[in-house]
C-alpha cells in the first residue's frame, strides 16, 4: 500500500485538490463570508491583545510585541491543520453512517487519501492574519533579519504545526472507538486558543500537561523562543523537530489502527 | 396552552442527560478553561505591580470572567446551527407547518438545553465561586434581580441568534455566518476581556451595541453590593428596551425572509 513514491502522491493530491476547489467555487458566497469568518476570529484575538496591553505593560517578561509574536507564531502553525486535515471533522459522521468503507479499497494510502478530499481554502485567510501579526512583531521588536532566521522560523513552524496535526488527529481517531466524538475534537482543537501564550505562566502541573500531554506549549511558546530568547533556548526548543515528527506519527498510527478495525455498518 | 411549552421543555432536558459523556468532555474542557484564565489574569496582576487596574482587582476580574464562561455555556443555544442546518436540508418545512409560531417553538424548543445547561454548568460554577471567594458575591436581594436579568439576556441572546439565524435563509454559509456573530458577541459583550479594561472609544461603541444587555448586565448586577439599586433598575431596563427593539426587528426581518425561502426537494 506504502510502495507508491512521493512523486505519485503529489501529484495525485494536485488532482483532488483542483476538483475541491472546483465544487468549491460553485459556492462564492459561502467561500467569501467563511474566509471572512476566520479572520474575524484570529482578528479579534488580535485586539483581545491589544485591550490588554492598553491596561498592562507586561505578562512576567513578555511584552506587547512579544505576545503578539507568539500570537502570529501560533496562527501561521495552525494553518496546516486547518487546510489539510479538515475532513477530520466528517470523520465521525462518515464512520458512524458507513461512508467510510468507501475508502478503504482504494489502491492508495488510506489517511492520505481521506484527508485529501478536503482542502479548507478558509484556513489560507487564517495564514494571512499569521503573517500579517508575526511580521507586524518582527519588525516591531526590531529583531533584524538574516537567511538563518527565515530558515529558523520556517523549521519550527512546520515541526510546530506537526504537533497540532497530532492533536487533532487522535482526537478525531477517538470516534472508531467512543460515540458522540465531537465533544473530544472540539476540546482538542480549543486548546490551540491556549498556544499563545507563554508556557511559564502556568503553574508546574499545568506546564507538564501543555508541555507533555497536550503539547500546545510546542505550537508557539517553545518554537519562538529561537528567535525571541536566542541567548537563552532551552534543550526543549531544539527537540521540538524530532518531537514533532513522532507525535505526528504516533497519531497517524493511532488513526490507522482505527481504521483498520473499522468493519463499517453493514448497508 | 402552557403545556405544549412544557412538553417542549422537558424532552429537550432529557435529550441533553442523555449525553453524558459529552457533558464530561464539556466540564473538563471548561476546567481547563477556567484554569488557563486563571493563571493567566495572575501573571498579568503579578506583573502590573498594582492591586487594582482600572477599578478591577484580580479577584474580580477572575469572578468576573469565571462566571461570564459560565453564563456563555449556560445561556448558549446553538439556534444559529439548527436553523441553518434545516434551512439546508429543507427540514425547516416540518417546522413551517406545525401548529405553532415558528420562533415560539424554536424558544421553546431549546429553553430545555437551557434549562439542563443551568444545572450542569452555571448553578455549580456559580456555588464554587460563592465559597472559594467568601462572601465576594453578595446573597441578598441582588439575586432576585440577577435573575430578572438572566432571563431578559436569555431573550436578548435568543433575538441575535434568531436575527443571525434568519440571514441563513439568503446565504447558505452558516459556519462562517456563526462564527462572525460568535466573535462579535463574545468580544463586546466583556466575556474575553471585562468591559472595564476597553478604552474610552470603544466603551462608548459597546455602549450603543444590545450585546452587553446578554452577559455583562446580568454580572454587573450579581456582583453589585447595594442589593436592588437605581442603577440595577437602570440596567434591567436597558435590557428590557433591547428585548423589545430586537424582538420586532426579528420578527419583521423573519417575515420578510420567508418569502425568499427555497427548500430543496424534501
């Protein structure tokens, strides 16, 4: 099933991709007002900041700019999420009415080609907001800017959004198991919220949770601390790479294994 | 006449029991809701330096956002997912036909989610904040009024949601439609941040908005000491000018939409 080279799947997901997007673009309005949707959301954490720094000087030792960094940090790592693995959100629904054996006889790798179907376009305004805040910060902090720094910023980007990916495919995988998943989706996916801000305002046990458990403290805390603490990283930053990549593999195993247990209803 | 309400009422509080499992994914995620705020708004006090920000100490800002969490995940009706969806699917014609105003039956239909939501997340919120902070809400006749007030907010809220509701029958976009008033009426209505740490401009702008007559008029009235003051009247009837210009404004827009309806099939 895993012996097609990577060459085929890219090129089978542009194909997908290109018959979303064209069903997708039947629908203007609802592209329109949904992109709208995501950057009301991610714009209004924005000034959340903002009336909060009106008020106060400093979270401990972050500042206005700091935070909004870690903000535009956490935004841009959970774009990947967001666009790519959407139909995660189907995945109850599709399991529970027995659409999901459709999937399993295709010649090509199950979760690959499940997640393909769905490209949520939306995410990319959520990308816009990222980008616009994180490179606001940047210059706002005056951090100067060098080839290794991009080439920083974008490793512990995609090794951050690994780490969200996990979290919400295992919670979307609890649904092979438990019925009624959505409610352990939507807590996942909250936790993103909680990104944002730095790990060391929370408590030790909480800190272990978010740092170990539900990794959020690896979405933006951690990560940013190569740019915004580059005398002071801590060993955790630089595991935030592999770390990714296994939590990322662990949840995919922990899907597959759904999967594959997946006798489907019997209609 | 009242018990085709109560009927109503009473399969949407067992429909709600039914899940508990949900309703326990829901607490924990609530818990660590409140235990992010928490840490987080004590950071924030610890480092200011300062007992009291803009009249708010820590203890009341955390009161304060605990119970608006708490108020949200009581008051919540979803109403703007149910329409858009039968809208969608066409269902809304079995809805159309029954014997009953559509928007009385909607109210209704979900004051049981309402009702069960009191017991599950606000009554025991609201009893752990009473006995953590000792004393800092005051039990007197303040109730009697906050509960005027939650009722009137329960309207309010249940009126934007209809209105917003309403505007799926042109669009069919509904998330994007839910999660834009969601935003809105979470920001302005001091549940994220407490209405008191918005600068002066945007004070007045919320002032002028029906979206602190849901959540901050209630809370203002809970934690105000003086029992049933001028200025509590003051706020109920504010809330009260806002249930009526937001019920004819509905109703009025529901009516006018209606003829736009297009159910697909069926």
């Amino acid at each position: 099933m895993n012996n097609k080279g990577l060459a085929f799947y890219i090129k089978i997901y542009g194909r997908i991709l290109a018959q979303d997007l064209k069903s997708k673009m039947s629908y203007r309005a609802d592209f329109i007002i949904s992109m709208l949707g995501m950057i009301f959301t991610d714009a209004a954490g924005f000034i959340t900041f903002w009336i909060m720094f009106r008020n106060f000087s400093s979270i401990q030792e972050w500042e206005y700019y700091e935070m909004l960094f870690l903000y535009g940090f956490s935004l841009i790592a959970i774009t990947p999420v967001q666009c790519l693995l959407d139909n995660n959100w189907s995945l109850r629904i599709n399991v529970r009415e027995g659409d999901f054996i459709k999937y399993c006889f295709r010649p090509i790798n199950l979760f690959f080609y499940y997640e393909s179907e769905v490209f949520d376009v939306k995410g990319l305004g959520q990308l816009g907001v990222g980008v616009f805040t994180l490179v606001y910060a940047w210059i706002k902090l005056g951090l100067g800017c060098n080839v290794m720094m991009v080439l920083k910023v974008i490793v512990f980007l995609i090794s951050a959004s690994l780490f969200m990916m996990a979290m919400q495919n295992a919670a979307a995988a609890t649904c092979f198991w438990i019925e009624n998943s959505f409610y352990v989706l939507d807590l996942a996916f909250k936790l993103k919220d909680y990104a944002k801000y730095p790990v060391t305002i929370f408590g030790p046990v909480f800190r272990f949770v978010f740092t170990f458990v539900f990794p959020i403290a690896f979405i933006a805390y951690y990560p940013s601390l190569v740019i915004l603490r580059p005398d002071n990283v801590p060993l955790l930053t630089w595991l935030a790479p592999p770390l990714g990549i296994l939590f990322f593999y662990l949840s995919y195993r922990f899907w597959m294994l759904g999967a594959m247990k997946y006798n489907g209803t019997g209609s | 006449m009242i018990k085709k309400y109560t009927t109503l009422l009473k399969a949407g509080v067992m429909e709600m029991l039914h899940f508990r499992l949900s309703v326990l994914v829901l607490v924990a995620g609530n818990m660590l809701y409140l235990a992010v705020i928490y840490f987080l708004w004590k950071a924030i006090f610890d480092s200011a330096g300062t007992e009291s920000v803009n009249g708010m100490t820590f203890e009341s800002t955390l009161i304060y956002l605990v119970l608006a969490t708490a108020l949200f995940n009581f008051m919540e009706m979803y109403i703007v997912w149910d329409m858009g969806r039968t809208i969608q699917s066409g269902k809304i014609v079995l809805d159309l036909i029954k014997p009953m105003d559509y928007k009385n039956y909607m109210f209704w239909a979900f004051s049981g989610n309402v009702a069960a939501q009191f017991f599950t997340t606000f009554l025991p919120t609201f009893i752990v904040v009473a006995l953590v902070t000792k004393g800092a809400i005051p039990l007197g006749t303040n109730l009697i009024a906050f509960a005027v007030s939650v009722i009137l907010g329960i309207v309010i809220n249940f009126n934007v949601d209809f209105i917003v509701g309403t505007i799926c029958l042109y669009t069919e976009s509904i998330w994007g439609i839910n999660i834009m008033k969601q935003v809105i009426v979470l920001l302005f209505s001091g549940a994220t941040i407490p209405l008191a740490f918005f600068p002066e401009g945007l004070r007045r702008v919320v002032d002028l908005l029906p979206f602190r007559a849901i959540y901050d008029a209630p809370l203002t009235i809970l934690l105000s000491i003086n029992g049933i003051t001028d200025d509590v009247l003051y706020t109920i009837a504010i809330q009260i000018v806002w249930v009526i210009i937001l019920e004819i404004l509905s109703r009025g827009f529901w009516k006018i939409s209606l003829r736009q309806i297009t159910v697909n099939g069926g």
